[in-house]
C-alpha cells in the first residue's frame, strides 16, 4: 500500500491510477475506542474487505461531554483511550487494504462538531440549551478562540504517531486524506466570502502539518455565485444560500480533489416521478463532474456521499416512494463508472451508511450485508499505452473456479427483480440492451473474458428475465474495490459492492423467496 497523491483530475497510488468504491460509517473511531464494540468495527472492516471496497471515510472527531467516547471532550483536553481506538482503526483497515478518508469536524451536531466550539466560546452547557438564532454555527469560523481550539485539535490528530505501529500518521498509507468538515454551510449576507476564507486558511493548515496526504473538504456540492449558469440545477431554490459555492471552494490549490453528496429523499419533492429523480441524480453527477474537468478547476471528483432510504424503515415515510432503492443505486452507480471509464474526474464513490448488523439504522440510510453468495473481485487493471484495460482476475479461485464461474452463482443466488422499475404495466423503464448488443460492447470493452462472463451469468437459455438479473450481476461485477494488493483498479473490481447490498439491503426478493430477506 502506497500514499495516494493527485496529478490533474486523477489520483494515483504510487505510479498507477487510483480509483475506488467505497463506504461511509462514521461510528468506526468511537466504537474502536471500546474493546467491547470492536466487533463492530472488525465486521464493517471484514466486509469492506470482503466487498473489495477500498476506501471507507469515517470521523475522527467527537467533542463534548455529552458525547459517547468524546476524542475532545473538553477545550484542549484530548481522550487517549479515543485516540489508541484510532490507532487500532488505522492499523486493521491497513492490514485489509483499506484507506480511510478521515473528516476532522461537522457542521451538524452529530458527534458535536462546530456547534460544540460554540457553545465552549459562549459557555453553553449543552446542547439542549443551544439557542441557534442568539449563536449560529456560523460564528465557529471567525471567532479565534473557536479557532485556536479547533486547530489544537486538528493538530494532536494529524501529527499522531500511532502508538500501535509507531508509524506517524503523515506517513500512513492506509490514511488516503484529511477532510476539513463533512457539509459545511455558513448563512448570511458574508457566508461565502466567510466559508472559503475558513477553508483555504485551513487547507492551509493543515498542509503545513501534513504535506503527504490528500486534503479535501466534504461539500454537499451546491452551486453559488460564481457559478450562476448551474445555480438552476441546485436541487432546491434556497441552495445557493447556503455559503457553500462548490466552484469556488475547491478553486483553492491546497484542495486536492473535489467532493459531493446526493440525498434524493432530503433534496427532491417526494411526490417525484421515477424519471424526474433518476434524471437529476444523473445531472448532479454529471454537471460537478463537467466543472472539475475544466480548466477553472481541473481537479478529481468524488460522490463522497449518496444514499436513498429503504421505504421499510421508520424514516421511510420521508423518502421518494415511487423510486425502487436499489434502482436509484444502480442509475448512481453507472453514472459514476461511466464517467469514470470515459476518462473524466470521477474516480471514487461512497455509498452511506455501511454498518454492523447490530448497529441500528438511525436514518432509514443504513446498509447491513447478510450472508448472500459474493462472487470474487475481478482484479486489476492493466495501463497499457497510458489507457487502462481492466482485465478479468480473481485473487481466490476457490480450487479453481474463478471470477466468472462464482459471479454466474452470484447471479443464481441474488434474483434481483426489474432492473431499474417497471410501469404499472410491467414494462421496463428503461429499455436495457438486447443479449447481441450488450455482448457486443462488453467485448469491444473488456475482451473476451468479459463477454464470457456476461454469457455465464445470463443464463440466457432460461429467458429474459434471468438474462435481466444476469446483465444486472455483470455490470455489477466491474463495480467495487481493486482486486489487487496495490488496489488500482477501484471502479472495476469486486461485484460483491453492488450485488449483495442491493439483494440484502433494499428489500428486493429473491428466487424462490416472496419477499424481503
């Protein structure tokens, strides 16, 4: 495993391409802190591992004494016992191939964040006493005494040396980057001006402390005012309020690649047609992904963010109802390798929320993988002429059966019903390719392993509705983590990504089953 640095809108691992699938599960720190809540982190871990997923982005902050396992419970006062847990996180995502993307705060009281500083600065005790219209969140960026705190913290995190491995953190592989917050807003008639001030100052920062790792920060992607012709494609009128203009933060030189998020259920009218929410699903990727290729910024892209709650929790009733979950996270997700094979910036995704199967789904967000069949990764790709040729691999044969024999029984066990919804009268949305033509370009694509693979998993003989859940398993298959020990291959490795997370954690049948697992 090799530090990832940026050259233009790539990411390379040592010398070859870096491109990734990957996971959010924020927990991951304060439960490594609790000996007893390691099982938790070690299954996220074990399968990520398992998944082939490379990159999990997760918090390594908690302020506040009202926090479980606070990090920074008080002003300058730092938990050991929290910052050994990270240690240990560091050292078991490094032993499965995993890099963490670590955020340093939040804007959202979750793990206290921002607000926290401000309640310190004005002597809040809790926040259930927090009066946000008297002290906004926003006053965390240019007061300097919430300041001075926050750096402190940010200090004693980034110049760790790990206690475990004695590796200082600035030179720890399985640390891809320091996020400076997770969705920073600053509102009011200054908040943009105020908002990357705060940012470049503290990019800054903290390439001072570290000058190795990457540096992002996680906006949600709104356009602002210097970009006014995209400003209609916010999701909603009041976006470009928000002090969060995407152009213009990620302009500032010591951001390494750009970040967004995509909540359809939080963002889009919940009485949206299925066409309305896939297409601006799509035009979000896309539009921020046309932005970063230009000259302006000319910088990676990652959905550092998306998700789309399952219909069947209890925030349920919030969400886009007449949008299948897992056809949401299919139109994403071929969106995203789409771009990415076409040699645009994209090159990572992380789906939210990854999580233990005992940790309870707080949101209607969360993702717990069962014990479904998970084909093996296809491996890594080959560069070849400066183009990068994916190449059909399996690191596990299992006594000689290979990635494509194991993804034909992926396909078997995981019958995924219609491929992205269907009308009422049960025609498909979305037309999907015949057999001849998506063997076709799965050939001219990927060689002849691929179209073989297709072939395989289809089980075409048996008719159109196993070819469906077949094509679904092969163009899952080139979607996950890298197959190899040096992961390159991100955006066309394991199936495991797509196949099992949409079989186990959407609700969706499978054969012989009437309905959700």
């Amino acid at each position: 495993m090799q530090l990832v640095r940026v050259r233009g809108v790539r990411l390379l691992a040592g010398d070859r391409p870096f491109y990734f699938a990957g996971a959010n599960c924020h927990y991951l720190m304060t439960h490594a802190a609790d000996v007893n809540q390691r099982p938790l982190v070690t299954e996220v871990l074990d399968d990520a591992s398992r998944l082939n997923l490379t990159v999990i982005r997760c918090w390594a902050f908690c302020d506040g004494t009202d926090e479980w396992n606070a990090l920074h419970p008080e002003p300058g006062k730092f938990n050991e016992t929290v910052l050994v847990g990270l240690d240990w996180l560091v050292q078991e995502a490094g032993r499965r191939g995993i890099r963490l993307l670590l955020a340093l705060t939040n804007y959202w009281a979750d793990y206290g964040g921002m607000p926290a500083y401000v309640r310190w600065r004005y002597g809040i005790l809790d926040r259930t006493q927090h009066d946000y219209e008297k002290h906004p969140t926003s006053l965390f960026y240019t007061d300097p005494h919430c300041q001075a705190i926050f750096r402190r913290a940010v200090s004693t995190v980034v110049n760790r040396i790990n206690s475990l491995t004695g590796v200082p953190y600035t030179q720890e592989p399985a640390i891809l980057g320091w996020e400076l917050a997770n969705e920073p807003r600053c509102e009011g008639p200054d908040g943009n001006q105020v908002l990357q001030h705060w940012v470049a100052s503290t990019a800054d920062f903290v390439r001072e402390l570290d000058p190795n790792h990457l540096i992002t920060v996680g906006l949600e992607g709104f356009f602002g005012p210097s970009t006014p012709e995209l400003m209609a494609h916010n999701p909603y009128e009041s976006a470009a309020r928000h002090g969060a203009d995407f152009a213009a933060i990620f302009a500032h030189p010591s951001l390494d690649f750009a970040s967004i998020h995509l909540y359809p259920d939080q963002w889009c009218p919940l009485d949206s047609s299925p066409m309305q929410l896939m297409s601006f699903m799509r035009t979000w990727i896309q539009g921020h992904a046309t932005l970063c290729g230009e000259a302006r910024l000319r910088k990676p892209l990652v959905l550092s963010e998306f998700g789309k709650r399952d219909p069947n929790s209890y925030h349920g009733r919030d969400c886009v109802y007449d949008v299948n979950r897992a056809a949401a996270f299919q139109e994403v997700l071929d969106c995203c390798r789409e771009l990415a094979l076409s040699g645009g910036p994209l090159v990572g995704v992380c789906a939210w929320l990854l999580a233990a199967k005992q940790y309870p789904d707080y949101d209607g967000y969360t993702l717990k993988l069962g014990t479904a069949v998970v084909p093996a990764p296809l491996g890594p790709e080959r560069e070849t002429e400066g183009e990068l040729q994916p190449v059909v691999e399996s690191r596990n044969t299992e006594g000689g059966r290979g990635a494509t024999t194991r993804i034909a029984e992926g396909c078997q066990a995981c019958n995924m019903g219609p491929f992205r919804g269907t009308d009422a009268a049960g025609t498909p949305m979305y037309p999907l390719p015949d057999k001849e033509e998506l063997a076709v370009r799965l050939l001219r694509q990927y060689g002849e392993d691929m179209s073989q693979l297709c072939v395989h998993a289809a089980g075409m003989e048996t008719g159109r509705g196993d070819w469906e859940s077949g094509q679904r398993m092969a163009v899952a298959a080139q979607l996950g983590g890298g197959g190899a020990a040096e992961p390159a291959a991100g955006l066309n490795g394991g199936s495991g990504f797509l196949s099992e997370w949409l079989a186990r954690c959407c609700g969706l049948p499978r054969k012989g089953s009437a309905g959700p697992p």
